[in-house]
C-alpha cells in the first residue's frame, strides 16, 4: 500500500496528544497559572523510608489515604490523585476517573486509524506548539504488518492550561492491524518536570496499558518528587484493573506504595471500587504493613469514606478508627 502523509500525520498528532494529555492529567488534576516552582532537579530517585511502614495510630490515616488516592494528605501539591476541577460543585480524584479519560482519547486515536493507508513502515516527525507557550517535539514509526509502533517525545518548557511540562517520553505500542485498535501503549518518562504555578513536581517511571473492552489494564511504576518540600513518594508494579459498564466503572488494584516519611505498604483491595459519575460508591482497599500491621479504607457511600487499623497484628481492625470522612474535606 502507499504511504499516505496527511492521514499518518493525522494519526501520529492523535497519538503525541494522548501522551501530552495523559502526561499532564498524571502530573495535575486541575489547572492554575503557568510558570513558577523549584528547579528542576537532574534526577529523580525515591528519597524516603525504604523497609515496611509499622502501621500505628498515627500514620494510619495518611498511609491509606495516600496509598490509594495518591494525595499528598499533608501537601498543597496532588499528583496522580489530584482533584480534578468538575463543571458543578462536585470534584473527584483522577486516579478514581482515569478510565473515562484515557479510554476517550484512546477511542479517538482509533477513528484516526480507522482512515490511515500507510507503507510497510511509516515514520513521521513534527513540532507542536503549546497553547500558552513552549513545545514538544516528536519522532515515531509504525510498522503495518505487525502494527507494532515505537518513538520518542521531547517536551520544551511545553503549556497546556497553565502546566508547563519539560523532558523526554519513550512510548511502544501495538495496533491491531485487523480492528484497528490499540491493544497496548507503554510509556517510560525520563525527568519529566511540570509546574502549575508555584507547584513543582518531577517524574520518572513507566505507564503500561493494555487495552480492551470491556475490560483493561494499566500498570503503574512511578517515582514522583515534589520539587518545593523535596519530598518523594513511589509506585512500585501497581496493576489496575478496571472495567466498563453503561453507567459505571469497577477497578480493583494491587502492588507497593513508598511513603516517604513511613516505608512500603502492600496494597490490594478487598471489594472493587465502583464509580458511577464522581466518588466512589463502594470498594474497599487495604494496606499491609509490617508485623501484620494493617490500614483498611472503606467506601461508606458517594460522601464518605472511613479508615480502620489493626496496629498489633491480631487480624481485628479495633485499634483506630478514623469515624466517617467526607471527601470534601479533603479539597
């Protein structure tokens, strides 16, 4: 088949803006004023407590919290768990909605491909700049045999709703040459620096999804600093497991969060959590800590959550309770 520049042009645009957009949804759930922040630091390796967190009292909260939303409980600055600025008064937790959004953009990459007739191997290249200023450059190839797509993706000081956002994306991935859809996207992030006023935050790690319907799976192995506390927190091989209904979304979740401040947890869940428009309406999530040590976070309803702790290792969750929470006080 000839190749067809303005179709793959078309593609390899729907390709690099999920990858801009799903960056910068990973780094800040809402927007504010570009520029500003600390400095961008010239490596990111997780800087904290490296053994198993000894849950107690004290750290119960903050580590279920923080293992599951990803939210900074004791920071201005929300990374993969940010509040996500809704139309209405309601706000949610983008790790809670991020399967709307990705599979949004994905679907939109799939009517693209539905148009392309492109060669053997097809590669194509090109400068786009940002809405509010600065640039990302990117180089890819495809193969339509095997469908099989690889490249890179350089951000300069690159803005977008007030984020500016800095360094190098390696993204893979594989078409499906007889449905046309994308059956797997791996991106690894080198550096990435972003900032959204006086937030600063840098990232380093890998995002892998594999995609279906209506079932699919993302993979989570990130480091993340806070430039402005020099603070770090870590995702280690966290699986996320989601699936698609009409109405609402179920996912179940497992793998390894770093505190900075307390050590690893074992996180997994006990019930999936299902959400229907913004918060969550059940699920329950538990983290593993040593000695048998354990936080438990449990869905009360679309207002509230509620955290137990079994602090001495008998396997009964009576030594904290954190009584009924409302996900507006969190904001």
């Amino acid at each position: 088949m000839k190749g067809n520049k303005k179709s793959s042009s078309k593609l390899w645009r729907a390709v690099v803006t999920f990858i801009a957009v799903l960056a910068m949804a990973n780094v800040f759930g809402c927007s504010g004023g570009g520029g500003g922040g600390g400095g961008a630091p010239a490596g990111i390796t997780y800087t904290g407590v490296t053994t198993q967190a000894l849950i107690d009292e004290n750290n119960a909260y903050d580590i279920a919290v923080e293992a599951v939303t990803a939210d900074k409980t004791t920071s201005s600055l929300n990374v993969l768990g940010a509040v996500e600025q809704k139309t209405t008064s309601q706000q949610n937790f983008l790790v809670f909605d991020i399967s709307q959004n990705l599979q949004n953009v994905i679907y939109k990459i799939e009517a693209n491909i539905n148009t392309l007739y492109i060669g053997a191997i097809q590669s194509d290249s090109d400068t786009i700049t940002g809405i509010c200023g600065g640039n990302f450059t990117y180089n890819l190839s495809v193969n339509d045999v095997s469908g099989d797509f690889n490249g890179t993706i350089s951000f300069n000081n690159y803005c977008e709703e007030g984020i500016n956002i800095s360094g190098n994306v390696s993204v893979s991935g594989n078409i499906n040459v007889n449905t046309s859809e994308i059956s797997y996207l791996g991106m690894t992030f080198n550096n990435i620096q972003a900032k959204d006023g006086q937030e600063s935050i840098g990232m380093n790690g890998s995002l892998d999804f594999y995609m279906g319907y209506p079932s699919w799976q993302m993979i989570m192995s990130l480091v993340i600093k806070d430039n402005i506390r020099n603070e770090t927190f870590k995702y280690q091989n966290v699986k996320y497991n989601y699936t698609e209904y009409s109405n609402y979304t179920q996912f179940t979740f497992t793998g390894r969060f770093y505190h900075e401040e307390y050590g690893y947890v074992e996180m997994t869940t006990l019930s999936p959590f299902t959400i229907y428009d913004y918060w969550p309406t059940t699920g329950t999530a538990l983290a593993e800590g040593q000695n048998g040590t354990k936080a438990k976070l449990t869905i009360i309803d679309s207002s509230s959550f509620l955290v137990e702790a079994d602090t001495d290792g008998d396997g009964s969750f009576d030594d904290y309770n954190s009584g009924p929470i409302l996900w507006s006080s969190m904001l």
